[in-house]
C-alpha cells in the first residue's frame, strides 16, 4: 500500500497522487526488486514506461529505508531524465553557456533532493503529483535567479517524429497575441509555421519574445528584479513597441501563408 503523501490543501483536504500513479505504485510494490528495476529503466517510447512520479516516490522510500543501493541506482535513473529535459528545454542553441547553465540546475535538483532526505518534511511531494508540471517550475525558478543576460533565445521546442514541436509554454505565451489564429495551434503544419515565423522576426523583435517567453517582466521598480528593459537596456517603451512589431509581423505572416 502505497504511503500518502503529508502535505495538506489550503482547505485542509491532503494531497494524492493521480489514480494511475497510485496503481503503478501498488503493483510494482508486490514485485521483486530486480524486476522492479527492469520497468524503471524502460525508454518512454516503450508501453511501460514507468511515470517520474513512481521514481521519485520508490526513491523516497528507498531512503527512509536505509536501502542505500537502490536509492542510487533510482536517482541515477531520476537524473538522467531530468538531464533530457533540460537539453531540451536550454538546447546549446539557446543560450550562451547551455551546458553550464543544465548543470547549475542539475545540482540545484540534487541538493533539492538532498535536503528532502535529510528533513523528510515531504517539500518533494508535488513531484510524487505532476512531475513535470514541479520541474518545469523549478527550472523557470532557477533560469529567474540565473538571471537573462545568459540568453541568446528561448527554446521554442523540439524535433519529434512529426517535424518540429512548438513548446506548450511557447503556445500559452502567444496565444492573447495571436487570437485570429488560435483555433490552428493544434495543426502540427501551422505550428511548424509559427516556428519560422518568430525564427523571421528581426534581432531587436526576436530577443524581446523569447524574453517574454520566459516570463521576464518587461519592467519593474524593484532594481534586483531582471526585466526586459534592463537586459536589452533600453526603456520599457521600446520594448513594448518592439513586441507589439513582433505580435503584428507574426499575425500578419501567419495570415498570409493560411489565406486560401
């Protein structure tokens, strides 16, 4: 039976894990370690890949346990995963020092776990609900006290099977600026469109959209808070002329590429 997680809504009622994450714990819990170890190391692609929620509630367990060579072997499995997600969130492409940058972040996410083991204060538990939802958080938190002036562009997405991706976040960031085309956003062909259309936009436009991507403000009072304006250093009014250029070059481009 799987152990429920400490932490307690505002309204008093306690977390859970999803019904299918759950299940996934019970069932590899009945199972022998080795066999156990044979679904953790599955790829993605494969029926049973294990969810990243599971990993890091067996590695929890492994610890609180004093099972010390299976928490190795799970974190190990749990970093490499957050390593495939960096590089594709900070591609080499993207910024200055990508590598440098995956790697503070990487040990960031282990000291995290560090300090989860050592207080067992259950701070690690959203991971156990949405795991990538708590990383993606965790990565945005870390690239904010980083600081903008690594950028060179925001990841845009990634080359699946099907051509290129445009990223979720990339998507809910452009679609108040995009309504006339909100309803396409789920055609993989006009995604790809909208990816060489923001790759199009001139220098000045560009940097200001991926800045905008990673949700720095454009500006603020507050002088140890990176904003747009002090990155690009300009003023707050011309970075908002430069994105609402981009906003209108990219409707427009858009528009005219889908007309019949």
């Amino acid at each position: 039976m799987p152990q429920p997680l400490k932490r307690n809504r505002r309204d008093g009622r306690p977390y859970e894990r999803p019904t299918e994450i759950e299940n996934r714990i019970e069932r590899l819990e009945r199972v022998a370690s080795s066999v156990r170890f044979q679904e953790f190391e599955r790829s993605k692609r494969d029926p049973g890949f294990v969810p990243s929620e599971v990993l890091v509630y067996f590695l929890r367990q492994a610890w609180a346990e004093d099972m010390q060579i299976d928490f190795k072997r799970i974190f190990r499995i749990l970093l490499k995963r957050v390593e495939r997600s960096l590089f594709s969130a900070i591609p080499d492409s993207g910024k200055l020092d990508a590598q440098s940058i995956r790697e503070e972040i990487m040990g960031r996410f282990a000291e995290l776990i560090a300090k989860d083991c050592k207080k067992r204060d259950d701070s690690m538990y959203f991971y156990e609900v949405r795991f990538d939802l708590a990383l993606a958080n965790f990565r945005k938190s870390a690239l904010r006290q980083i600081g903008p002036s690594t950028t060179r562009t925001m990841p845009l997405g990634q080359h699946g099977e099907d051509g290129f991706d445009v990223s979720a976040e990339v998507e809910a960031s452009l679609v108040d600026h995009l309504d006339s085309v909100r309803s396409k956003l789920d055609d993989p062909a006009f995604r790809s469109k909208l990816a060489s259309a923001i790759d199009g936009l001139p220098a000045d436009e560009k940097n200001v959209i991926w800045l905008l991507l990673q949700d720095i403000p454009i500006d603020g009072k507050d002088k140890s808070t990176p904003t747009i304006a002090r990155a690009l250093q300009c003023d707050e009014r011309t970075v908002r002329n430069r994105r609402n250029r981009a906003c209108k070059a990219l409707k427009a481009i858009l528009q005219e590429e889908n007309a019949p």
